[in-house]
C-alpha cells in the first residue's frame, strides 16, 4: 500500500502497511565534511584518508547518523505541518557507506497509536536504507508524534 495524498499527511492519513520510497542520494565527500563540522565528529575514520586506508574498510565512510540524515528529510517533509514529535527511534548500521555510494530508503508503517491529548498519535515505521547494489546499510525504527490536522 502507497499514499496518495499531498503531504502534510495526518495521523488519520497513516495506515499500517503504507510504503514510502524516498529518492536517491549520492554520498559526497562534501556531505560527510560538513557532517563532521555540524556534529564535531572528526573521527579520522571519516575524514582522513590516510588513516582510512588501513581500516578493514580500505577508504573513509560516511558516518552513521549522517547516513540515516541524507534520507530523513524524506520522511520529514511528509509531515511538514503535522509532525508534533520525533519520539525516538532504534538504528543498526549493517555495512559502511562510502563517498561516491548512491543510497535511498524504503520504508512502511508498522504501527499507529492514536493519542486522543494531542489530537493525533504515533505512527512507527520500520525504515531500510539501501545502496546501489539494493543492499541493506542501516535498519531502523521510529516513532512520530503526529496530529490529525494541519497544525502549522
């Protein structure tokens, strides 16, 4: 099951067993440069190539959290005036992204929770990022707070 609707989706919009696809994204080394300065992240594993070349990876990778980042946007704009909270979410990172990768996501609500007090509830979708060659990077699952009515 797809959606159909022009975002901001609702709560009420949501149903367990939608999919989302979000574009695709090729990992630059401009990316993960400026990840390592919003984050303070400057793990050399990620921006020394030098020290890179000797890791089991043989090249820099992006950061985790940078890879779940490039495709939360997606996911974001979906809810873009009806998102009241980013609840929480569980992330497992399976295999390293590189600079040059072209990764996207594919993603399906599992689960919805109304929340009568703030006129919506939780949705929780289980999210699968892919690179190029259609394998599995990272893994999670998140919870959104989200109301039944355009609230901004």
């Amino acid at each position: 099951m797809s959606y159909n609707k022009v975002p901001p989706l609702t709560f009420d919009d949501f149903q367990i067993g939608m999919k989302f696809t979000s574009p695709r994204i090729t990992v630059t080394d401009a990316h993960i440069v400026l990840f390592a300065g919003l984050s303070g992240d400057f793990n050399p594993l990620h921006v020394d190539d030098l020290f890179a070349k000797k890791t089991i990876f043989g090249n820099r990778i992006a950061h985790g959290l940078l890879t779940l980042t490039l495709l939360s946007g997606h996911m974001g704009m979906l809810v873009a005036g009806t998102a009241i909270a980013f609840l929480e979410m569980h992330a497992k990172f399976l295999k390293p992204v590189k600079v040059g990768d072209t990764i996207y996501g594919e993603a399906e609500v599992i689960d919805k929770k109304p929340v009568e007090k703030y006129n919506g509830g939780v949705i929780t979708i289980k999210s699968t990022i892919k690179n190029q060659n259609n394998e599995a990077v990272a893994e999670s699952e998140s919870k959104l707070l989200v109301s039944r009515v355009r609230i901004y």
